[in-house]
C-alpha cells in the first residue's frame, strides 16, 4: 500500500507522521511505502498513492483527488493512526 503523508511544507510534520505511519504499519504486519509531500504538491500526486493521510485544515486542498483522504488530529497518537490503518489493512 503507498501511503502518502502531507504537511503544509512536505518536510516537518509529515516526516513526523510518516516515520509514526511506518511503526504502526509494521506493528499491524501491513506492507507499505510511505512518502511525504507538501500540500501544493500533494494534489498532482495523491492519485498515484492508496492513501492520504493529512491534517484536519489542509484536507480541503486535497479535495478532487480519487484517492481516499484521512485526517489525522495528532500526528503522535500511534492509536489514531493505528485506527486509520486498521480500515485500510487487506
């Protein structure tokens, strides 16, 4: 699954998320590629990813895109991540 994960500059809070997505995903024995990218760049490339996953105020940028879009209110609670993934796990 290819996971991608969007702050407001693609190098800050979505490195945090990507490297807490990546544990849980591991925990949960998911298979999953996950990148990071900034909110004006993630439209063009959401739809070559199976999940967004982002924060609650810059999900409306992402808006349009065919591929399923998370919100994430706390980039560190590996339980909301976790309960995200879990929807997602084949």
């Amino acid at each position: 699954m290819d996971i991608l994960c969007v702050c407001g500059n693609g190098i800050g809070t979505s490195v945090l998320l990507k490297v807490n997505v990546e544990q849980v995903a591991s925990d949960l024995g998911m298979d999953v590629n996950v990148t990071t990218s900034d909110a004006g760049s993630a439209k063009g490339t959401a739809n070559m990813n199976d999940l967004v996953l982002t924060s609650p105020q810059l999900a409306p940028e992402l808006e349009g895109t065919t591929t399923p879009v998370e919100t994430v209110e706390n980039f560190m609670d590996t339980d909301e991540i976790k309960s995200i993934l879990e929807r997602y796990a084949d």
